[in-house]
C-alpha cells in the first residue's frame, strides 16, 4: 500500500449565507491552488467532491471551474461523515497506484437536506438528529449523573476556542450561565448544546509519497484509516456510548500502530454537546466515565488538543465540508502552522466523524 | 496493487414501475447472496451504493436491510456513469488493501432526477440529453452522411438482443421500417433512437485476488480502468467523437496489456442510436468512419459482440445500475453463463460508460 499525505488544503468561511454549492466548492479549491506550492490543473488525477446537496455530477462541474480535467471523479455522500468517506476513497485510489494526487472537495448548504434521514421516519421521530442527541443525553445524565453544567463545559470550551479560527460559524465565547441559560431545544439539550447547519466549504489535496515533496515541506500522512457503520436506524441497546466510534478507533489504532496516549490533537465530531464527552471516552482519550472531567481540564487550562478550530459546535456544520475541514485543521497543527491554535508539539493527530446517532463512524490518524 | 475479480452478480427487472429505492437496492443485493457460493453478511468489508437518488445515507440503509456491517460504506453519483465511477471506486479499496471484498450495488427509478443537469441551465436547453444527443446526430450525419437507416440498425440490433434478457425494459423486436416511422422527437431522433430511464437495480460483489476462489470457480478479473473527464457542459468543438472515451479506452488498453481486437463481447453506452456508432470508433473495435457498417454486419450475422443484452436502447436505463448492469453482463459472458446471449469463445470484454454527452467517459476491461 502506498503511503499517502495531505500536501495542501483550503476553506472558505462557515456561514449562514446562500451561496450555490458550485460556488463553495471552486473557492476552497482556489484557495488550494493559491496555497499550494507547484500545483497545476494538469497534474491532478481525481476529483472527488463530497456533499449531501442534490446537485447531480458536481465532480465534474467542479472540474471545469477549475480548469481540471481529472481522470477519476464523482460525488461521495454517506450524511455528516461524507467528508472522511471521500477523503478514505481518494487515500484508496492514491494507495492502490490508481492515482498518485486527488482533489477532495467538500460543502453543503446550510439548508442541506442530510439534516433529515427520511427513511427513518417509520421509526418514530428521529428524523431530526436532536432527538437521537436528546436520548443520548438523557441516558448518560441518568447512568453517570452528568450534568447541564458538564455539557455547557464542551460548548463554552469550543466557542471559545473558535474565536481564533477565522473560518468559524460562531464569534462569540459564552459562559457557562448563559449556556445553561440558552433556549431549551428538548427536555435536555439547549440552543447553545447544538453544532449549526452552515454554508461552507473545505478542500484537501491528497498525494503519494512519490510526488508528495512536490507540494509541501511537511507532508501529513494519513497512517491510520478506522470506519464503521452498524446500521442507519437509531437503534442501539445501550444509549451511553458510540460503538461504531470504538470499532473504528480500534481499526485506526491498529492500522497506525498507534495508541491513544499517544494523539497529541484531535478533531471530534461534536454536532451536539454529548458527543464529545462520549467520544474522548470511546476514542480512549479519557478513561471511561471521565470524559466530562477530562473536557472541564482542557476548558480550565486553556488546553485545545480537543477540537482547537472550535468543533462542530464553534465552527459550525456544512456536513459534506466538516471532515474535511477536521483534516485541514489537524494538518495545520502537524505543519505548526495553526497560529493563535496551535498545540504544542503536535506530531501525531485524530480526527473523528460521524453520521446518524454514530451509526456510522470513521477515525483517522495523522502524522507529521 | 492488488488483482480484484467479480465474483458475485445480482439484477432486478428493469421496468417503469414505482419501487422505492431501497427495496430495488436490496432486491439485486439479495439475488448476489442467493446465487453465490458460501457468501455471509460478515465477510463483506464495504457496501458501495451507486445511484442519482436524492435519498441519503443509502448505503448505511441497504447495510441495515441486508444485515450487513460494513467497514466502509458510502454513496457514489456522477450522473449516467454512477455505476462504473463506483465499481472503480470498490476496485481501489480493494487493491490498496483496505477491504477484501466489496458489494457495489447501483438502482434508479425511472423519474430518477440525474435525467436533468440543472446547472447547465445557463448554457441554453441542454439540460435534457436528447439535446446533445441530436447535435451528435446532426453532426455525424453531415461529416459522414450517416443515414436514419443506419441509426434505425443500432435501435433494431438491440432491441432484437434485449428479447434474451430476462431483466430488459422492451419485450419486442422492432423492424427498421417501423424505428424508421416512430414518433420524432426532435429534428434527428425518433422515439426508438432512444434509451428509456427504468427503475432498476443492479449489484456485484468484488473481492481481492487472495479470496476470490471463495465465492466462484471462475473470477472474472478487472484488469483495465480508463477514466477522463473533460467537462461538465456541452462545449465540444468536434461533436463526431467522443474525446474522453477515446482517451479512457487508452488508458484501459494500456493498463491491461490488451489491444481492442482482443475485445470478444462489449458493452457500449448506447443511451441514443448515434452514440453506439460513434462509441465502436473511438473504442477501436471498429475503424473510423466504418462504425455504421460494423454495427450492420452484427446484426446481419446475428453476432452479438456489442451490447448483447440488448444496450440501454433494449435493456433500459436505471441510470445508477446501468454501469452495473454492463458488469454483469461481461462478467456472465466471460463466465460462459449468458444462455442464450453468450458470444462464443469470450475470454476478454469491454465495458464502456458515460456521462453528460460523454464529457466523462469510463471504460474497463474484464478478463476470465
């Protein structure tokens, strides 16, 4: 298999703004081309473009915006974690010698329709991703007495930490009162536990190792790949844990030869604030029923190996651009070119995505 | 990279009838577990859907409704061409050593919405293919003095080859006279010059060259990909050719060490009678200029060698199975299982898919 690398990235901003999804996608890829050192249209293999908008062929469209004429190219959508499913799909061309640099481009609307699984309407009401949140909630509060004040913990944590990526959905830092005092969405979640539907677009430029130089001084390489998806029904036995996040985590890890004490700086896939207390607990950043411990830690010291551009929740959720944008966000920190981000000494990172209540999970490592 | 064979195939009927999505998706998918040996949910590492359906996440639900728990699981769109970008997608997982074994399976409905590019809209009426389709025709017609008998021939050959597939949309043969008369729908194309979008499925199952032996005695290897796209618009200067497929079939050529008088049996793109004359050229299988006169000689001779089960005229056009569906129907020749459609001593085929008046074209070689 061969060794593939981020060698080059670009976002536009997360907003609330109408903008046509062609749109979105052409200026996170100029900004790849205008970032990336030796590029050209020629030299690129494939186009993979991911989203959850209805537009038919966008590779293509992309494509001719763009002034590439790639050989491989097409869409990828699988909801919330379309932006990790088309990044493994371009590692796996580049790997197997079917192409040696794709382009992965990412976005959504903010009004995008993987907000709603139609399918799942037989099963009651859990079209709308708060209710699975809700249930979530619910059964961690019940079965480790968290509590409102935890939760708010991950929201203020990732507002905060958002103010300093210029990308970011949200501008403003709240406290934990307010948080705790923010509208009451369901029985237990609140406006400010809740990641944003946004406008907004992310790209990478994945290469070979035979080619990676080309492009960057310090190539990202992805060196772990985990993912999993158990069904798309919200259907699971026990509410209090991500199952999917742990089988593919193991994957990753292993894949990596790699542990968890070892991940310097994460992306986790916060949609709501539960998430990401379970998820440092089932990626095994924090030990079981420590996770709320651990988040209160990294707020209380100003720490941001845990979501540093601000998590779904800060920088908001184009669903089709969020694990791309996880992916430009930890090769910034590899690079340590994350600015006022950065974590110090930053060598090995994770993103984690997932779709539909973490029916679908994928885990990647990286490393500098 | 790894050596990826099919070794498992499954087709619905293709017709007009309203089937939801998912129970078309899962129909294909049963009738590959039913007809291959020692098949289980648990060793299939990734399940590929293929489809223009606006519907989401129908990867995970075609997992859930067949009982598997898949590794990687996503959806792939690129208008017409769906069905192959997601095969060559399946092949990479597999020969970069990700997955050992793949199901890809691809399903439209006949009102499916990648009927229509909406963002060529600005470019004039060219968002329904029939537009291109008689530009083509017009074209070739005063290049070459192509006559309406000789589009009518196509039309009639495939027709005629549909009546031995059991899963075909048309049921009847039709005389050239009668293709000659039938209803015009623009200036150069009449009713039967055209494919019919169906509702359909069709599914195949991959695996890597270490487990293929499993589920068949006879793997039918894939050993040539060619893919370019060239645009998303109709912006050709030269509409009597079709640049991609030519640059594609090179690139499949070439990677399998295989010239196009090797080619036994092929599949061709055949969503209007023009497009089977101008595809024999560019594939090489026939000289340029000589394409009408090769496709009259096959159907003179009753040789079944281009589109055996009938094309996308006779067969019908799901458009995400449609790339499928030719898989199938290569890898049952090459297997010397296609009854009464068999071509004899067919050891090598072609398989050749488009998209959007050929600005994206892929072709692949099948070997036993």
């Amino acid at each position: 298999m061969k060794k593939v690398a981020v060698v080059g990235y670009g976002n536009t901003k997360f907003s609330t703004d109408d903008i046509p999804i062609e749109s979105l996608l052409l200026e996170s890829t100029k900004e790849v081309f205008n970032t990336t050192n030796n590029l050209s249209q020629d030299l690129i293999d494939g186009v993979i473009v991911s989203t959850n908008d209805n537009s038919k062929y966008l590779g293509a469209i992309l494509s001719e915006l763009s002034g590439i004429k790639p050989k491989i190219s097409h869409t990828v959508e699988h909801l919330c974690s379309s932006g990790t499913a088309a990044t493994v799909s371009a590692f796996s061309y580049i790997a197997s010698g079917l192409a040696d640099i794709i382009l992965v481009a990412g976005a959504d609307k903010s009004d995008n329709p993987g907000q709603v699984l139609d399918w799942d309407r037989s099963r009651g009401e859990f079209t709308r991703p708060i209710y699975w949140a809700s249930m979530f909630t619910k059964a961690h509060k019940r079965k480790f007495n968290t509590t409102e004040e935890e939760l708010a913990v991950v929201s203020a944590k990732n507002h905060k930490q958002a103010l300093d990526n210029p990308h970011a959905y949200s501008h403003k830092a709240y406290t934990i009162p307010e948080i705790m005092n923010s509208k009451n969405i369901t029985d237990d979640l609140r406006m400010l536990d809740c990641s944003y539907s946004c406008s907004g677009s992310s790209s990478i430029l994945l290469a070979s190792e035979d080619i990676a130089k080309k492009f960057t001084d310090s190539p990202v390489w992805i060196s772990g790949i985990g993912q999993k998806t158990s069904s798309a029904s919200f259907t699971k036995n026990d509410l209090t844990n991500l199952d999917t996040t742990k089988s593919a985590a193991d994957i990753a890890y292993n894949m990596a030869k790699a542990t968890a004490n070892e991940i310097d700086v994460a992306e986790i896939h916060d949609a709501f604030s539960i998430c990401e207390l379970m998820a440092v607990e089932d990626l095994g950043l924090a030990k079981k029923t420590t996770g709320a411990e651990f988040v209160r830690n990294l707020f209380n010291t100003e720490n941001r190996q845990i979501n540093p551009r601000g998590g779904l929740i800060g920088a908001g959720h184009p669903l089709g651009a969020t694990g791309i944008s996880q992916i430009v966000e930890i090769t910034q920190q590899l690079q340590n070119k994350a600015e006022k981000r950065q974590v110090s000494n930053a060598n090995k990172g994770l993103v984690h995505n997932m779709s539909a209540a973490a029916t679908s999970s994928t885990v990647l490592i990286l490393e500098s």
